[in-house]
C-alpha cells in the first residue's frame, strides 16, 4: 500500500530504524465482510509488539515457492487491544490478498515485519481538540485503530468518523463502530455514506457519492472547533482522497492539519521509464555492505536488487510506504510514484528505491 503525512514523530523515527521480524501464531480469523477478514495474532508472551495507532504490519508469505510482502494497517489500538490485527480485503487479481484470505485460520503461523508508518496520532490525555476520519473502503482499518485510542485516552477530545462504501454490505466493523458509538455517544460521531444501497430499508447512513458537497454538508454537522484545534486523517483509494484534501483545501483547512494514507494506486498513475533513462550501475549501501548492482531502463533500483540477490528491505512496492527509503549521496535519480515522502525528505535526497531509476552513473544510495 501508501503513504503521505506530515508530522513525523519521534517515536515513528525510533520504530522505523527498529523494525523487526516476528513469527506471530494466529489466535482468531474473523470474517467482517464477504471479502474482508481480520486476522488476530497473539501478541509474543515475553516481548510485546509495541505500535502506534494507525501503523501497519508486513506481512511476508511464500506462495508456490516465491516470498511476497505486503503491508496492512493495524486496525486494533496498542492501548484497549490484546491482540494484534489487521484486516485484508480481498483485491481483483491480489495475490496475497487472495491467499490470506483463503489460507489464513486459527493457529497459523505467519512471518511479520515492523511496525512501521507515519499515518499516525500522538496522544495525550489533556489534549481537547477534534480529531476527523475520512475513509472509504479497507481505508477505515487505521482510522479505527487511532479512533479507538482517542477515545480511551482523550476523554476531552471529539471524534468524528465520515465512512464511504459501495454499500451497506460492505461496511467493514459496522457492529464495532455502532458500539463505540452507542457507547460514547458525546464524544463519537459516524456518518456512513454508501454509493447504492442494497436494502431499501436500511437507513443508518446516507446514499449517494461522498460528493464535495455531500463532504461539506457532512463536515458542516459535525463538532465545530478552531482549525488548529482540528485535526484529519484520510486514508482510502487515491481517487477519495484526492478529492477529499481538494474540498478541505477549498475550505482553507490548514495543510499541516491534514494526514493522507493511500490504499491502493491506480496502475494508470505509474509514469512511464524516460527515454533519457539507460543502463547504469549503482552503487547502494545497506546495513554496512556495499553492493554495486546494474540496473537496467525497465527495471527499478529496488528490482535490480533483487534480481542480483541483494535484499533489500521493502514492502508495497507501489510508492506507497517508506519501507524502502534511502538518501542519495550522489547522482542523480528518477522517481515514478511518490505517496510516501514529504517535499522536505525529498529535498534532503530521500527516495523510494521501489520507484526510482538512475539517471547518471554516479548514483550511491544508502539504506536506513
């Protein structure tokens, strides 16, 4: 998957130069949706896995003899929660989405990596602000582990939740949220849209597109407070929360105020190889060796690699996480996609390796 925020604490500095492998057992798999399950693991008995609200899990799995990753965001809270979970929805032609959903049961031992992420919200207890949730589809599996820890640490703070699906059916943790709600009925909001509804009966939210309008007329009912009292965090497909930020930008909200996850980039937004792109050598430095791997126009640094044998660390492979970030020492590099790096990391020569090909033959990378 994604990523784009931008505030990055130093909690998330200390986890991302630290993440670490685990084999975690499968205490639970339960099915939230006809095509979305969350698999619980039980957390380790002596060391726990310890996250932030909104991180994510990689999760590696060999399917007929080839290792995959992929990362999926943590949809429990490290603060309420006893066990670890992350929800997989399946995908039209996912792999790993596919397999997990059709493998995974109790007692299944599976290799994780992290945590890992930026998508995510410092607590405080004296915190009284408002704190709002804009996702559609997979994308609530974070924003309900950052709602869920707000909640139970910020007894001042509101938390209002705008959830889209395609309908009623695909309401991932419908049951949970109308809980929370129920239960912290002044201090929760949920507004569910829906693009159809299935049921002409069903009445808990509203029918229709999350429309610019229908965004601002929602934004409009919720808890009023100063804009640098308020805080959001959009995660989703590329195309909702593109459109989202451009509404809240329209509203002069505050840019620094905005926290973006992406789920899922459309394969249409991937550019193209240059034609100025050729052949080069490159040189990349990861955890104290060297290794000068060739890279053709076709390939990524991060393909080239692993074509070679070099293993380097990664996760979406989409431009999406920062799992494969590193800093240019020299050269000069090419990025097709990037969804996780801020303007100023990539001022300071950060790229992902995932996207990027060389453009001179002096290109020396190093890996965190």
């Amino acid at each position: 998957f994604l990523l784009e925020a931008q505030k990055i604490s130093n909690n998330y500095k200390k986890q991302h130069s630290m993440a670490k492998s685990y084999q975690l057992k499968v205490k639970e798999v339960v099915q939230e949706t006809a095509d979305a399950i969350s698999i619980h693991f039980k957390q380790p008995f002596f060391k726990k896995v310890k996250y932030l609200p909104g991180q994510y899990l990689t999760l590696s799995v060999s399917i007929d003899g080839k290792k995959h990753n992929r990362c999926y965001s943590l949809c429990t809270s490290p603060h309420i929660d006893s066990t670890l979970a992350v929800t997989v929805k399946r995908v039209e032609g996912g792999l790993v989405s596919n397999y997990l959903n059709d493998n995974v049961k109790a007692g299944s031992k599976l290799e994780i990596m992290g945590p890992d992420g930026r998508f995510t919200v410092k607590m405080d207890i004296d915190n009284d602000r408002h704190i709002v949730l804009i996702g559609g589809g997979s994308g609530i599996t974070p924003l309900i582990s950052i709602l869920k820890s707000t909640l139970s640490l910020e007894i001042q703070t509101k938390v209002s939740l705008i959830y889209a699906n395609r309908d009623e059916n695909d309401i991932i943790f419908k049951k949970e949220l109308d809980e929370l709600q129920r239960k912290n009925s002044s201090n929760l909001k949920v507004l569910y849209f829906v693009d159809k509804k299935q049921n002409a009966s069903w009445n808990d939210g509203q029918e229709g597109f999350l429309t610019p309008l229908a965004l601002k007329s929602a934004l409009a009912s919720l808890p009023q407070y100063d804009a640098a009292k308020t805080e959001y965090f959009l995660c989703g497909p590329g195309g909702l929360i593109d459109a989202v930020q451009a509404t809240l930008e329209g509203l002069n909200t505050p840019k620094e105020t905005v926290n973006r996850e992406f789920f899922l980039i459309e394969k249409a937004e991937i550019s193209e190889p240059s034609a100025a792109i050729s052949t080069q050598t490159v040189k990349v430095k990861v955890d104290g060796d060297e290794h000068d791997i060739t890279v053709s126009p076709k390939d990524t640094i991060l393909d080239a690699a692993l074509n070679s044998g070099v293993d380097l660390p990664f996760s979406c492979q989409s431009g999406i996480c920062c799992t494969c970030m590193g800093k240019v020492k020299s050269g000069k590099v090419h990025m097709d996609v990037n969804e996780a790096l801020s303007e100023k990391e990539v001022e300071q020569g950060y790229v992902l390796v995932c996207q990027s090909h060389p453009l001179t033959n002096d290109v020396v990378i190093e890996m965190e």
